[in-house]
C-alpha cells in the first residue's frame, strides 16, 4: 500500500477560510485562528493550539516575506492535518524574514507524530505562495467564499 500525499486542498474547508479578518497584532491573529479551529473541531483544546502557535513562532517568525505567513504547529491529540486560510483586513506586523507586515496566512495544525507530512506542506504552501498572481487574486476576495474558491485553483489559472 503506497502513502497517500495530502494535499493543501484535501486539508482546507470553507469553515476555515476566512477573508478580511480584523486583526491588530499577530497574537490577535494567532488567538483568532485557535478559536476558529477550536470551534471546528471540538476535540482540540484552544489553549493548548494557541500555545502551540506562540511557541512555534518564538523558535523563528512563519513570516515567509512579500506579506505571507504560515504559523504552523503539531498538536496533541490531532487525529488529522488541519489547514485554515485566512486574510486579514489590513497587514500586521510579523518579524517576517524580509520585515514586511502580513496579510495573508495558511495556518497548517498536524498530528504531533506527523512529519514527512508537515514537511511536504509546508514545501506546497511555499511553492503556491511564490507565485505572485496567485496571492494577489487571494487578496481579492471580498467573503469567504471567493478565498475558499481561489484557495483550490492552481496559481496562475
């Protein structure tokens, strides 16, 4: 039996995608998304995922540059790869690697044992965000809808 290779859109669902989001500080953000994911799925505790998120972003900033982050962390009792999209209203600072704030954001939550699976994500996210077409169609979006639709398209259709 072969591995089967997740996805970014196999992980992601309208429920986690969410456009314009206010947000005044990357600890807002980073509650925001704990919150959002916590409502989702119910057997994740949201303090132990905002935890999780902080800590991971004290080891280095997920700020990728040109405005994009991936806050990324593995969690206890995750029984799956959890992915939420998300752009804010206005950028925020992030200490991203080339200094400039942030708007756009793919939370990536796994299982605490996953990680060749992490890794080949993390490598997807940062090849679908290097296409510049791609991001700036996802700034576009004016609701949820339009960013989860946008999300699923491959860069540069």
């Amino acid at each position: 039996m072969t591995e089967q290779i997740i996805t970014i859109e196999s992980i992601i669902s309208p429920a986690l995608t969410r456009c314009r989001v206010e947000g005044s500080s990357k600890k807002k953000v980073l509650e925001f998304i704990a919150r959002l994911i916590s409502e989702h799925f119910p057997f994740l505790d949201e303090n132990a995922l905002f935890t999780n998120l902080v800590s991971r972003e004290r080891l280095g900033s997920t700020g990728i540059g040109q405005g994009i982050a991936i806050p990324h962390c593995r969690l206890e009792n995750c029984d799956r790869v959890i992915g939420s999209l998300i752009t804010l209203d206005k950028k925020i600072e992030f200490d991203a690697i080339d200094n400039e704030p942030v708007d756009l954001l793919f939370v990536l939550v796994v299982p605490q044992e996953a990680t060749s699976e992490h890794l080949d994500l993390l490598s997807q996210l940062a090849q679908k965000f290097d296409e510049a077409g791609y991001c700036e169609q996802l700034r576009n979006c004016e609701d949820d809808a339009a960013l989860f639709q946008v999300a699923l398209s491959r860069p540069g259709e």
